[in-house]
C-alpha cells in the first residue's frame, strides 16, 4: 500500500512538472472516478448475462471484427498467451478457445470478477488482478503470444512515454508476437502519448505508430498491419492493429 501511495504522488509531480496543473487535475478527477467507472462496468457485465452481449459488444461494437482479423495470425494450440489489459477478458477467452494457454490480467478487481464469472467454463483460460508497472514487467512469464489491446498510452499516462516504451521492449524480449493496438491520433485520450510525441501535420495513424514502432525496437522487430477498426460509430475513433514478430528481438 505504502509503495502504491508513493507512486502515485511521483506520477501526481511528473505530470504537474511536464504538463501542468490543469492536467493535473484532469487526472485527478479521472482517478477518483475509476472507482464510479468499476461499478457502471460491473452493472453492464450482470446486464450483459441477462442479454447475452458482453461489455465489449455493448460498447466497443467492433470487437469481433478485431478478433477477426487477429485470429489468423494465431495458430490453433500455439502456445501461451498474455492479454493485458483484458477487461471482461473477450480476447482472452477467444485466445483459449483457440488452443493458447491464457492469461488475462488487469488491474480493476471489479473486471477481473466479471471476467472470471462470464469465462468461468472456458478452458485453458484463467484470470489476474494485477497492476502492471516498469518494476514487474520484467517478472511475467515469458510467453508465445502478448495481447496489447488499448493500454500503451494508459503506460504512457501513468508512468512517462520513455519507461512505457522500455516496457513494451520488455515484453518483446519476454515473447515471440505481439498484437498491439495504441487509440487513433483522432482519440480524445491520444493525448497520453501526444503531449509527448506530437504527431506530424498530415501524419496518419498508421504511419505514426510505424515510427514510434521503429524508434521503440530500431528496426529489431517485424511490424505487420493488420488492419483498422472503428471503435465505435458514434465515436470519431479508428484504432489501428499491428502484429510485432519478436523472434529476431534481444532475448
């Protein structure tokens, strides 16, 4: 507890010091308000069981076309897997369904129970609270397959644009493939990684995470695109998806 509040308050300076007291406070308010968020998201998984949909087809509608075009770069049984960030863990039991032993991991309690409940007669599939951070990265398990689904520029936010980009190296070391989808420069919480990294007039989404890919592994990985999705059709959001072949990375 003590090491978690003392985290806190470094992350509270840095983005006082690099951003300024009005994102601060932003911040802020989106923190105190995690806890409200864990609650409505809990209240749509119970809905999701009466209604048969889960969060993720209630709210992000695209994600089975995400999973469609993921899954044929899966092979069937191929291994282990890492969802980070897993939610109500949609990807991580399509992942198990496939044949990979998985993991999903994430740090809201509140979805890791949901998972657990929605999941619970899928096999191969099983579930973690956790926070991942610079310090325990290092100590997951290495694995066949990292699911990275819309939580790089949470990283970004939470611990600084240089120590997420050591963290997805991390991850490269630890493992073979990674499926890695950052939010479109058009997101509202792009900012996480812009305010840092500002984009290039004109730049596209693609071309913008091909470079940062390129800066982060310096042409040490294979970077495939896979595809677009749109996050939503109220949302003006469309994220792109990438397949990063980490066997020739530094292990």
């Amino acid at each position: 507890m003590a090491s978690e509040f003392v985290r806190l308050i470094k992350r509270a300076i840095r983005i006082f010091e690099e951003q300024g007291p009005w994102r601060l406070a932003i911040s802020g308010t989106s923190f105190v308000m995690r806890p409200v968020s864990d609650i409505l998201i809990s209240v749509g998984i119970w809905l999701k069981l009466l209604s048969h949909k889960s969060y993720n087809e209630l709210n992000r509608t695209d994600s089975n076309f995400r999973w469609s075009i993921i899954e044929p770069h899966l092979k069937s049984g191929e291994g282990s897997c890492l969802d980070i960030g897993c939610a109500d863990g949609f990807f991580s039991a399509k992942a198990a369904v496939l044949g990979l032993y998985t993991i999903g991991i994430d740090n809201s309690a509140f979805r890791i129970d949901n998972a657990r409940k929605i999941h619970r007669n899928v096999a191969k599939c099983m579930f973690m609270c956790e926070s991942i951070t610079p310090q325990n990265i290092g100590k997951l398990p290495k694995t066949d397959v990292v699911l990275l689904m819309t939580v790089f520029h949470h990283w970004c936010d939470a611990f600084g644009n240089e120590s997420a980009k050591e963290m997805m190296r991390t991850l490269a070391t630890n493992s073979r493939k990674m499926v890695f989808e950052p939010p479109g420069t058009e997101a509202g919480n792009f900012y996480k990684i812009g305010n840092e990294r500002p984009p290039i007039p004109h730049q596209s989404s693609i071309q913008y995470y091909e470079d940062l890919l390129e800066e982060i592994y310096d042409g040490s990985v294979t970077i495939k695109l896979l595809g677009q999705t749109q996050y939503n059709p109220s949302v003006n959001r469309t994220d792109p998806i990438f397949l990063i072949d980490c066997d020739n990375y530094a292990k």
